[in-house]
C-alpha cells in the first residue's frame, strides 16, 4: 500500500552495487542500438555512465542544474541536426538513449535507478522495430532475465544478494512468467491496421530492388546473400525456369535508365486477364524492403489479392502501405495466362511502351528497324535479336566493363558484348520498341534455392534479375528473358552455374558443401521463425486456433479463452507456492517428528518451546496412558535418531511406520 | 496506553480498514503463523509504473504489429501477475514470535524484539517490520531460519504502552508489490517518565555501617551487586548474573562504605504529580550511573535502597505506572 506518511523505501541514497547492476542493464539494452544509432549518442552514454560511476567514488561531483540542462538542449539537438526531426523511430529511439544517458547524470536514489531499469526495458523493445531475427531475439531475452535480476537487487532494501542466486531466484521467475507469455502469444487477438502511421525509416539501408534500373544498378545486388522473401508452396514448386518472381514494371526510357511510370497507377481490370491451366498456391514471406510492391509469380487473380493490396494496369501487385515489417501474403497463380488480350492496340498504355528518345541509341534502333522490315512480323523480330545474342560473341558476366554514357546500349551490342541481365533486358527492350512493338522491362528475381530440410524457396537479393515482356497481337503480353538466350543456365540453375569458368563468385555462391548445409539448415530455422513468430498475424492466428478446436473465433472468444487459461495458468503456479510454504522442516527425521506432535496436539496441546522430547512424551503418557508404548517407542526412535545418526535410513523408515501407527 | 500516531488523529478510510482487519482477525498471541487469509497484496507506486510500461509496450507492439515486441510485453505482464504469487509467498506460512521488550523513557523508543521464524522449505525474502513511521532493518530468511528484528516504538507519556499493531511486509522480488499483514499483540512495556533536567539536588545520604573497612575482610558478607567499573577486582564480578542476564555487575560486601539516598515522593509536596516523578526519575537515573544504593518511598509503596538494573526497573516501572 502507498504510503501517506511520507515514508518510502525506495527514496534511500543508492550504493555502489545496485549502481553497477544498473548500468550493466543499461548498458546491454542499449548495446544493440550501436547498429543503427549516431555514434555521438553512444558515446554520450559511455560518458554518462562513467561520470556516474566517478561520482559514485568521489572523485567527480554530479552536473549541476544548469550543465544538466545545457546537455538536455544539446541532447535534443544532436538530435535534431543527426535526423533533422525528433520524431520517427531513429530519431525516437536516439532520443529514448540520449534520456537515458542524461538521467544517469541526475541520480541519486532507489527510485532514480528503477526508472532507468524500466527504461532499459523499453530500450529492449524498441530493438525490435529494427528488426526481429532470431539473433536479436536470443539476445533480448537474457537481456530481460538481466534487468529482472537488477531490479529484485536493487528494489529490495536488504543487501544484494550473490549473482548467481540472484539470477537463479529471478530465472525461476521468468519461467514461471513463460506460460503466460506463450497462452498470451496464441490467444492474444491481433488486430489489422495500426494505430497511428509508421513513420517510415528514412536512413535505412536499403538492400533490395530499385524502381530504376541502369547498368551496374542490379550487378550491385548479386553481392549480397540478404534473403529477399521465402516461399512455401503448398504442392510441389514449379520448375527453375517457371520461377520468375515479378516486381516492378518499368516502362519509361531516358535512353540510358529504365524507371517505374509512377503517375497513373490505374487498377487493373478483372476482365483483362485469362486464367487458365493449372495454378500453383504459395505463401510468401516478404522481408521488409521499405517499398510498395510485393513479388509474385505469373499470373496471380486480381480478384484474390492479400489485404490492403492491389494490382495495377501493368500487373504489379502493390500494397498500400511500404513493407517495414516482415509481410506474409498468400497467392494463387496461373503460369499459363493471357494477359490484356482484349485490350486493343490503340490503348493508351501500348503507345507509352512504343516511345524511346530517338536521338541516342541510334544504330540499336536502325537494327531493330532494318529487321522489321525484312521479316515484317514482331515475333519474328523476337526471335531475330535472342538468335543475335546466341550466336554473335555476346558474355553474361557480373564484371562487364563500363559503357558509354550517352549511347550505352549502343557501346554494349556493338562493342563490349559483355553485360548482365540488365544490359540484355535493356537493349532488348529497347530494340524492340524501335520495332514498334510495345515492350517494358520488368524486374524481380528469377529462382530461388529449395531447402532441403523445409522444402521452401529462399529467393535471395542474389537472384535480382531483369528480364522484358512484349505486347504480340492476338496473344497479349508474352515474357521474353534474353539473358536466356545468351546463358540459358542463369534462368535454370542460377547466377552459379552461368558464369563462364574463372570469373569470381560473389559471397554465397562460393561455399563448400557442409556450409551449404549449415546455411540450409539455418535458413530452414529462420523460415520457420519467421511463418510461427513474426508472421502470426490474424489470418494465421485464426486457422490455428481453428486447428486447436475453436469454433469461429472471435475477439470475445480469444479474450475469454486468453484470460481463462492464464487465469488457471496462475492457479496452478499459486496452489504449488501455498503447498511448498506449508511449515515442512528439511530433515525428514523432523518432518515426521513434527507430524507426530500434530497428531498429539489434539489431546494433549501444543509442544511448547521450551519442551524437550522427552518431557513432552511423558506430559502426554501421564495424561493418556492409553497411548503411552506408542508415544514411547516413537520418542525413543527419534532420541535414537537425532543423537545416533548412523544408518538412519531404516530407523527413519521404522519411525515413519510408528507415526502412522500412532491412533489417538 | 497508545501513542498517538497521524494515522490516529485523522480517521480516514485507512483507519477504517486497519478497524476492520482487527475485528476480523483478532488480537494474536506471543506466537503466531501467518495464513494467507489476513495477508493483502496491492501494487504500489513502482507496479503502477510497470503497469503503464507494459500498456505502452502493448500499444507500440500493437500499432507495428512487431510479433517480437508482443512477446516480451506479455513475457512482462506474465513477471508482473507471478511476482504477486512470489511476494505473497513470502510472507504465508512465516511464523512470528514475541521476543521481549526494552522499556524507554518518555519521547524515547521503546523496543520490542521480534523473532521472525522460518520452518518451511522455501526462502523469505525482504522481510520488513513496520509501525507507524519506524521500519526496522530488511531481512532474508533462508530455509530454516530466524532472525529477530528489533521495532522500536516513539513514546509520549510515561504508562503502559501496548503495541497494539505492527505489520510485517515485503515487496521482494521486483518491488512491484505490497504486501503485508497485521500482527495486532497484547504486547506491552512499561514508558518511565522522562528525568527532569538535572538541578534539584538529591536527599543528603546515610550510611548504613559508619565508616570504612577493609575490603578483604568483608568478603563474608554479601550486600549486594552494583554496575561494573573498569579496575573492579574479576574476582568480585557477578559471573552467574552475567550469565543470565548479561550485565556485568560487581558483587558488594557489607563492611564495605554502603551509602544510600532515599527518594520520598512526599518530600516533593511543593510540585506537581508529573514533576516529581520526573525528579525522582532523575534522582534514580543518576544514582544509578554513579553506583549509590538508593530507596524509593511511594505512596503505599517503598522500595528498600538497593543497587543494580534491576532494582532500577523495578522502581522507575512503579513510578511508571502510578
């Protein structure tokens, strides 16, 4: 109860190790932030804390009020001037740190510390809107068994205890504490939408895909083994060659960069699109790219999309809001589609993929004109250009050398010949728009690696590709890749096995088979992290609980069933700590004595203190000589036992059976 | 006789539920074990605080939908709902034992021992005694400890003064909650009366033998113990009431100088009732530090000239209670 009088505990001038056990916590709850945090904030810490623990000594006396604000105004500016807001969450959780740092500077008592160990819980959370892997995990949770110890040290009164009991009292309580949190996991309702808007992560390293695309743009990519999305099929996945996993279109030419047509991002009509042949079902694991599009194979049914997303005119799937956090959609498609196949020619979007500057690129353009007016029929001019890339001495290669700014696809097909997915999409894109035909370039990522263990696709930053989709009357929007044609191997067993002998392999493709393992392995572990904890999310919490045996779950059925198993969660834990705070000596010699003087207590009164065995034995025998050779032979054993303490086990046993015995 | 308290000159709500504990619990005996029915729990501030921490914690995990952040907030509000099973379990079962008192002059403290008794198999941690504004010290109890723990109570008027209630509490292990429980004893001790500033001097003495002997020769003829001074002679140290009592007295001889005061509450009649006791509790005090027997002459009551702690409790607890 709170007191009135003016008396609290926690007011008491704070000592050397409840200091330290506080700025440990500290310490390790804003540890993980160094990843992401300006390096003066952390510095500023490292200042705070030592400052403090000088003052703790003696040799250094506490800020006065007036440095204490001047660092609380430079805090709020550093701020500032590092992010250019105080808001959003770098700059927040740069704040949350700075605070942290300056109440180091303004503490003296109990209750000072307590409210930096409370912020360094928070401290903890906010970790995980950087990111949730199971690395960060593996560090939090130890991190909260350090701060629950801190804070049982530091609130109580009584000296510290020893570290190792400290931590084995608060690991009792953390486990008792699990229970709780995994019901509150499962049954917890989740809702949709959030709150407030997510301010975005502006300084965010961003890995993934651009919406532009340029020579070098996507070689950049292949360095990195980040996973860009897991897939789990629900039958078996389609083949190498069928995996190409779409993202976003681009559809504007600068005669060196293709970028994303942003200004009319119609919706796409229904009617627009034939479904037909056999579909594959999947789920796909998106991690967070801090972009609107979502990746999906061809062709998904725009009237079945996941939520809160939509599919424009030109068939990407974009989502309303950015992926910030790890996103799980399911989706439907069908390889074999017809894609605007009634949509006629004369529709605006096929004109915007006919234009091209005219003035660079110029003898890509004659080509492409020239073989038009020879065959006088699109597809033939398709199949003109990927004959071209086949046969001439065209090089897919991660190294191609620089191009010429103004006429680049010129200086590739003509000169350099070496070039990546990109340089093909590009100059095919582009030689075909000369033709006439409506073409665009579309990136994404093309395979993806099947996991042994789990038997889900991993589809990494590595498997950025580019390929071209082509307008072809009477058959709609057809996907050409020509980097197939230069190196078929890309597009069937991947980046690895296209590369000519000799050339250097980024990071993960070079890896000896038992790491592979390994990677596989942990890629399995991190796929099924990701589908249990990150991604339950309302649909997956309700086909559980379907599972589980719940009947149309809803928010009251959660709450009750929540709220009744921790309820009974509790009640056990409670029943358990009653039973084992019942008066219960540690010797068993004891117990059974004690059990003996309850049987008495009845008839003949409590043992007093200060009565020995055998005094109390002959009280009882002068008041119940019926009971008395019981009363007797019971004493005797326990005098034996407590005085003769050899071989007491049978005696012990002997004594138990005279107890029971004993009928009064 | 009770001391006043703030508690005791505002009756308020609180005052009302401490009523309400006594009447349903009654008064409790020099020995006592605790059972869960009269031991409450409640959060107090530093809960409350972890309250609101883990709703903001629940909002933000919420609001990101950050799976992670849900799963250390309810592993906190899971630490919150068993430190209460954790605090409470500190105190059920504990037993508690009356362990004497230490009587005081008004205004001062007075002591009751209190012998805190664990016999179970669990540990009991951070155990505190509480009452009015004086805590003691905070303990563990390991399995099969005890330990007692000394309550000192403020004094106002010299009396009997009861202690009426007390309570033990714990917030261990995170200090999240309060919980405590209500002893309500019938134990008492005796307040003497505050000495009056040292001035009036003290009737003049008279010696019982008229001069002084030999020390050696009386050793035959025990008088009587007095308080022990550095450079007393081992051989006349009371060593058997040093054993039971552990004050360190001398053992005195007739022949020795035996001078003693009488202190006569009549020879006071100029003052009031207060104001000669107060007189004849200095008197006491200081004959007692300066090793003189004295008598003590009350109304209806008289107290031969004696020496020793024991003869000074028995006379200040006299004029204590009359």
């Amino acid at each position: 109860m709170p007191d009135r009088t003016g008396f609290d505990v926690n007011a008491r001038a704070l000592d050397t190790p409840r200091l330290l056990w506080t700025l440990a916590c500290l310490a390790a709850a804003a540890g993980p932030h160094l990843l992401h945090l300006p390096l003066w904030s952390p510095g500023l810490m490292v200042t705070t804390m030592l400052w403090r623990l000088a003052a703790q000594q003696g040799r250094l006396a506490l800020p006065g009020t007036v440095v204490r604000l001047v660092l609380a105004f430079a805090g709020f500016a550093g701020v500032f001037v590092s992010y250019g807001t105080i808001t959003g969450l770098d700059a927040g959780s740069t704040l949350l740190v700075v605070m942290a740092a300056l109440k180091l500077t303004e503490t003296k008592s109990v209750r000072d510390l307590i409210v930096l160990l409370l912020i360094s819980y928070f401290l903890i959370v906010t970790q995980f809107l950087f990111g949730q892997s199971i690395m960060i995990a593996l560090y939090a949770f130890p991190t909260i068994w350090l701060i629950t110890t801190a804070l049982s040290q530091v609130s109580s009164a009584a000296p510290t205890m020893p570290w190792r009991k400290a931590f084995a009292r608060s690991g009792i309580l953390l486990a008792h504490a699990v229970p709780v949190m995994l019901i509150a996991f499962v049954l917890f309702p989740r809702m949709s939408g959030p709150f407030w808007s997510i301010p975005r992560g502006d300084n965010t390293a961003l890995t993934g895909l651009s919406d532009t695309m340029q020579p070098g743009s996507i070689t950049r990519l292949l360095q990195s083994d980040a996973v860009a999305f897991r897939v789990a099929f629900d039958d078996d996945p389609p083949p190498p060659e069928q995996r190409y996993w779409r993202g976003p279109v681009l559809s504007n030419f600068d005669g060196r960069s293709w970028s994303i047509f942003q200004q009319h991002d119609r919706e796409v009509q229904e009617s627009s699109i034939e479904l037909i042949g056999p579909s594959v079902s999947y789920e796909v694991t998106l991690e967070p790219n801090y972009r609107n599009w979502l990746f999906a194979l061809e062709q998904t049914d725009p009237g079945d999309l996941p939520r809160r997303s939509y599919m424009t005119s030109d068939l990407r799937l974009v989502r309303a809001e950015p992926v910030t956090q790890l996103f799980q959609y399911r989706l439907q498609s069908w390889p074999q589609h017809r894609a605007n196949a009634d949509v006629g020619p004369n529709h605006w979007t096929l004109q915007r993929d006919r234009q091209f500057p005219q003035r660079t690129n110029r003898r890509a353009q004659a080509l492409a004109q020239q073989w038009l007016a020879e065959t006088g029929d699109p597809a033939a001019v398709v199949e003109r250009i990927l004959r071209q890339f086949r046969v001439q001495e065209f090089v897919y290669t991660l190294t191609p050398p620089a191009l010429s700014r103004t006429d680049p696809v010129d200086d590739f097909l003509f000169n350099t010949r070496r070039g990546f997915c990109e340089h093909y999409a590009s100059a095919f894109t582009l030689m075909m728009r000369a033709a006439g035909v409506p073409a665009r370039v579309v990136l994404g990522y093309q395979g993806g690696e099947l996991n042994p263990f789990s038997r889900h696709l991993t589809v990494r930053q590595s498997d950025a590709h580019a390929w071209s989709e082509v307008w072809l009357d009477g058959r709609g929007w057809i996907r050409v890749d020509p980097t197939a044609a230069v190196a078929p191997e890309r597009v069937e067993s991947g980046v690895a096995g296209a590369l000519p002998d000799g050339e250097q392999l980024p990071g993960l493709f070079r890896s000896y088979d038992w790491l592979r393992q390994l990677q596989f392995g942990w890629d399995a572990v991190n796929n099924g992290w990701n589908q249990w904890v990150l991604g339950f999310s309302r649909q997956e919490q309700r086909s559980l609980l379907r599972a589980l045996g719940m009947k149309r779950p809803n928010l009251q059925k959660m709450l009750l069933a929540m709220i009744g198993l921790i309820t009974a969660v509790m009640a056990i834990i409670a029943a358990h700590m009653l039973w084992q705070s019942r008066p219960s000596p540690a010797d068993p010699c004891a117990r059974i004595y004690a059990r003996f003087c309850r049987k008495l207590e009845r008839v003949a009164g409590a043992r007093a203190d200060h009565e020995g065995p055998l005094d109390f034995a002959r009280r009882v025998m002068l008041a119940h000589p019926a009971i008395a050779a019981p009363v007797e032979e019971v004493t005797r054993l326990y005098v034996s036992l407590r005085y003769f303490p050899e071989d007491n086990d049978s005696r012990i046993a002997d004594l138990r059976r005279a107890v029971r015995a004993l009928r009064v | 006789m009770a001391t006043a308290s703030p508690q005791q000159r505002l009756p308020g709500l609180r005052e009302r539920v401490r009523r309400w504990a006594k009447r349903r619990q009654g008064s409790d005996d020099d020995q006592l074990r605790l059972h869960s029915g009269r031991i409450y729990i409640l959060p107090n501030a530093q809960g409350i605080a972890f309250g609101f921490l883990i709703i903001a914690m629940l909002v933000g995990a919420m609001n990101y939908n950050n799976s992670l952040g849900l799963a250390v907030t309810f592993l906190m509000a899971g630490i919150a709902l068993v430190t209460m099973h954790h605090c409470h379990r500190n105190l059920a079962g504990l037993k508690i034992r009356y362990g004497g008192d230490e009587p005081a002059f008004a205004g001062d403290r007075a002591k009751f021992r209190i012998t805190l008794v664990n016999d179970t198999a669990v540990p009991r941690l951070g155990l505190t005694l509480r009452c009015h504004d004086h805590v003691t010290q905070t303990i563990h109890l390991e399995p099969g400890e005890h330990e007692t723990l000394v309550l000192e109570v403020p004094t106002t008027r010299r009396g009997r003064l009861e202690l009426d209630r007390f309570s033990v509490f714990t917030s261990f292990p995170l200090g999240l909650f309060h919980c405590w429980a209500w002893i309500h004893p019938r134990w008492h001790t005796v307040v003497y009366p505050r000495p009056a500033p040292a001035g009036l001097t003290p009737p003049p003495q008279h010696t019982d033998t008229g001069g002084a002997s030999d020390d050696s020769a009386g050793d035959a003829d025990f008088a009587g113990l007095r308080n022990y001074r550095p450079g007393d002679p081992p051989r006349h140290i009371a060593w058997k009431s040093f054993a039971r009592s552990e004050e360190l007295l001398v053992k005195q001889y007739a022949g020795t100088d035996v001078a003693s005061h009488w202190f006569d509450f009549d020879s006071l009649d100029q003052m009031g009732l207060e104001a000669r006791l107060a007189q004849l509790s200095r008197w006491i005090v200081d004959a007692h530090l300066s090793d003189t027997a004295w008598g003590l002459r009350l109304p209806g009551e008289s107290f031969a000239p004696e020496v020793g702690p024991a003869h000074r409790d028995r006379c200040l607890t006299a004029l204590a209670l009359m």
